[in-house]
C-alpha cells in the first residue's frame, strides 16, 4: 500500500512545541483548507527520501507540518503506520516528530480528508 506524503499549517504562527505547550482551549484549531497532499510513493524509503530531499519545496506557503501516512485500502480507509515532520528555518529540512502535535491530534488519513 502507498506512503502519502501530505503537508499543513495552522492558522497561528509559531513552533510545533509552542502549540503543543497550549491548553485545549488555548490552541488554535487547524486551517484545513491550507493543506497538500503532495504524492504517495510505493516505497517507504522512496517516500523518506523525498521528504529529506524537501522534493517539491514541500515546505512553501508557510506550511509546518508534514505527514508520512501508511494507508491502506478498505471504508473507511485504515491508516497503518504515521510519522509527523515539522519544517525547522533555521536548517531548512524537515525534522521529525517524536509524537504527533497536539493541535492536529483530532485527525487522521490525511491524505484523504
């Protein structure tokens, strides 16, 4: 099954850790028009690789976070295995996650929504 490759921003600026700091109440909710789903590749090295490569400037338009989503066939569709990534200016690269950020934690496949 494909590895699709997804990014998104929120509607406030900051650091993944700064939202992820906020209360419930605190934390903005997520801007879902303002996200892309860039491609999927078969492989799940493929799909690595072109996130550490920033293939298509993944990062444009202010979007801080990427999804690596495993989904695999079926209604509703079921989401195997995700990485989150959150775009660091300062080494310009994508850096992963250790758990997904709080303020996007309501949602899941991605790719599809």
């Amino acid at each position: 099954m494909p590895w699709f490759i997804t990014t998104t921003t929120t509607t406030t600026r900051g650091s993944a850790e700064d939202l992820d700091s906020q209360s419930s109440a605190e934390r903005p909710s997520l801007d879902i028009r303002d996200k892309k789903t860039f491609g999927f590749y078969e492989k799940y090295y493929e799909a690595r690789k072109a996130i550490s490569e920033n293939r298509g400037h993944m990062h444009a338009d202010n979007h801080c976070y990427l999804v690596l989503e495993h989904i695999e066939e079926g209604i509703p569709p079921q989401v195997g295995h995700v990485e989150w990534f959150d775009w660091d200016v300062n080494s310009y690269q994508w850096l992963r996650l250790k758990q997904q950020p709080a303020c996007v934690s309501i949602f899941d496949a991605w790719a599809l929504e």
